[in-house]
C-alpha cells in the first residue's frame, strides 16, 4: 500500500468546493491535512499556491511537487483512490 500525502489548501468553511474534495478524500479513505490560507498565520501557504504554483481557485490540493491541482477534481481523488489501494 502506498501512503499518499495530501495537502488541501483552502479558503475556509465558506468554500464549497473545498469542502466537497475534503469531503470526497474522506469517503475514499485518504488521509489529508488541510491548511485555511485565509489565515494569518497560512500567508506563506498563500503564496506558495498563488505565486509558486500559479492557482487562483481554491482548494489547491498537493500529492507532491509534480501532482497538484485546483478545485474540486473528482477525477484525481478517484485517481489517489486507487494508488493509496495498490
């Protein structure tokens, strides 16, 4: 089994595409942290999303430095299913 590490950088409880992929991740079983970039003491993961990976859309989920995307992308969750499977 393969642990996948999951970052999902988001803009609060208001963001409803931030909450469906949370709420996604958690029906398939995948671990995930979630960092509020809305917060103060979040700015540098604001900045990394925005100007170091070029995302205006929240959630910004993060696997790794290559496999990241943004909103909500029932399709690379379903994708994150099966490698947290095998």
């Amino acid at each position: 089994m393969t642990d996948v590490k999951v970052t999902v950088y988001s803009t609060g409880p208001s963001c409803g595409q931030c909450f469906m992929t949370k709420k996604q991740l958690e029906a398939k079983g995948i671990p995930y942290v979630e960092v509020d970039v809305t917060q103060d003491e979040n700015k540098g993961a604001h900045e990394y999303i925005t100007e170091d990976l070029g995302y205006s859309q929240a959630p910004v989920v993060v696997v790794d430095e290559h496999d990241h995307w943004s909103g909500f992308r029932p399709d690379h969750i379903d994708r994150l299913a099966r490698l947290n499977a095998h």
